[in-house]
C-alpha cells in the first residue's frame, strides 16, 4: 500500500512518502517484523525547517511569517505527494499545534488547500508512535526494556518497553529544542548562567514525569529526530547529510558532553558553520543537545542509538493498517 505522511511539528515540517506490505499489514504482523527492511520501503524522506512554533510558547498564537513559511513548504511538497498517489494520506500534527489557539483554523486550511487531512496527536499517541517505528527493526536483539527518546522542537516524549510491542509507559513532555531555547537563552553565545537554568529546569521536568522505577529498569536507549542525528552527523564531520551513516550509530555520554561544551562557546553563526548542523537548526542544537545528555543521565544509561526511523515509519504502519486516522 502507497501512503503519504507530512509530520508537521515545532520546528521540522517532514513529507514521507513509502510502500507498506500489504500482506503483513492484514496479517497483524507488523513489529517484531523490522519496520525498514521488510515493512516499509522509503520511496522519498524530505525534511524542511519551517519554525512554525516561533514565539508561540510565550503568545500561545501562531506567528504570520512561520506560518506563511510552512504553507510554503507544503506547496513545494504537494507535486511531490500528487507524483506518488499514495492511497492513503495524513498530515499528524503535533506539539505546536496542540498549544496554538488557531491551530485548527491553520489545519483547516491546509486541508482545502493541499488534500491534506490531518491528526492533530497527543503526547502520548505521539510516543508510541515513535516507539513502533523507532525500535520495529530491534525486535529481539539487544537490551530489553529500551527508553526511546523523541526530543522536538515544542516536547520530548519517552516510550519504554520491548522492541517491536507497545510501549509500556509513555509520557510526553513540553520540553522540546524551539521551546526551552526561547525560554531560557537570551545571549549569543549563551551565558553560563542561562545554560545552567535550562539543565536544572530539563532535569526536574524528566524526573518529575517518569518515575524512578521505569527510569531504573531501562537497559538501553533510542533515539529519534533531529537533536540525535545532528549530533551523529556532527561527530562524523558530514558536510554533505547521508542517513545510511547516521541509522544505527551510537553516540556516548562523553560523545553529548564535548558537543556541548562545543556548542556552549560558540555564536549561533559560528555553530551553523560546523559540519553535520542543518541550516535552521544552529540555534537550537545546543538546547537538544542538553536534553540528550539531561535524558541519559536520568536514566542511568552511559550510551544512545541513533534511529532514523521514527514517528514517520510508525504513523504509515498506522495508517496503512487503518489504526491511524484523521480526526
């Protein structure tokens, strides 16, 4: 089955265009089955910073040039997703969406305008999601029970469990990249001070929000979106962005911590200017990247796998299987 997925979400707008099988769809034999190889095959991944969640954790409202930036990139998009025909269709919204006042006015119109039906999804469907396609191909080998960690531009979500089930816990938190960067730097380069704020503040909130018992039982972690794969592409020196070396790399505690102290001394120019940091994301890198290691450390865990697959791969399971739909 063909099926379209646009992710639009605080900071990335995301158009995923794949095939599911068929067969194992009506079989119920999706996870442990391996969401990549033999599930999904990725036809077309494109990933587009649009911003469309500036400035809306102080106003609670949608600013006009984000929003005239995502309905950009959804123009570009849409030849693309009309080439392919996918027989089935969904734009999942998620974090900015949920907190912005005209969010379903914006949603609304993207769906007249572009074919585009639309989900806006809970934290905790959010989770699990990212849980099912993130961690499908690990089934059966490795730790169990992992953590996956989705770290956004408006939240973070941690799903624990087995590899390839659904998540035992789920828990979706407005710690996100766009967020916590407005809210606490102010300085470019940030002050220590600023930094500091931001750590304490990161820390609290995970430990407040999942408790001691899941936070102990973890034996690995996953993690998925834009902070992980930046900070992979960052410590390969990628001038030029290849998934093919960035799935499956571990980055370690020690990996997170020199990326900060990096990051921490540098202006958001000069940050853009490193290799492996994508255009629109100079500023807020550094904010990702201390939720990764506030994450690790919170669970105890000295190591994290970087998944490209993710939110993407388990939303077009769920809509292919009809589990997943607009409303």
């Amino acid at each position: 089955m063909k099926v379209a997925v646009v992710d639009l979400g605080t900071n990335t707008c995301r158009l995923f265009l794949a095939e599911v099988d068929g067969d194992e769809v009506r079989a119920g034999r999706l996870p442990p089955a391996p969401a990549g190889p033999s599930c999904v095959r990725t036809v077309e991944r494109l990933t587009t910073v649009v911003r469309l969640g500036q400035g809306v954790d102080r106003t609670g409202r949608l600013d006009a040039a984000a929003v005239a930036r995502t309905r950009a990139c959804l123009a570009g998009y849409a030849p693309r997703l009309e080439a392919f025909a996918p027989e089935r269709r969904l734009l999942v919204a998620t974090s900015v969406l949920r907190d912005a006042a005209e969010g379903r006015a914006f949603l609304e119109g993207v769906e007249r305008d572009f074919a585009l039906p639309w989900r806006v999804l809970a934290g905790e469907e959010e989770g699990a999601l990212a849980f099912r396609g993130g961690t499908a191909e690990l089934a059966g080998t490795g730790p169990t029970p992992l953590v996956l960690v989705d770290i956004g531009g408006g939240s973070t979500e941690f799903a624990f469990g087995a590899p390839g089930a659904a998540p035992e816990f789920v828990r979706s938190l407005d710690v996100g990249v766009v967020r916590l960067t407005e809210r606490f730097i102010a300085s470019d380069p940030p002050a220590p001070s600023e930094l500091a704020e931001l750590e304490r503040f990161t820390a609290a909130a995970i430990a407040d929000a999942v408790p001691a018992p899941v936070r102990g039982a973890a034996r690995g972690a996953v993690g998925v979106a834009g902070t992980y794969t930046t900070l992979v592409a960052h410590k390969l020196g990628l001038r030029e962005y290849h998934s093919e070396l960035v799935h499956g790399r571990v980055l370690s505690a020690a990996d997170i911590d020199a990326a900060i102290a990096r990051f921490s001394a540098l202006t958001n120019a000069e940050r853009g200017r490193l290799p492996g940091i994508q255009p629109g994301r100079e500023d807020v890198i550094l904010a990702g990247a201390i939720i990764a290691r506030e994450a690790l450390r919170a669970f105890g865990l000295a190591e994290v796998l970087c998944s490209e697959a993710d939110i993407l791969e388990g939303a077009a399971l769920g809509l292919a299987a009809g589990t997943l739909t607009a409303g």
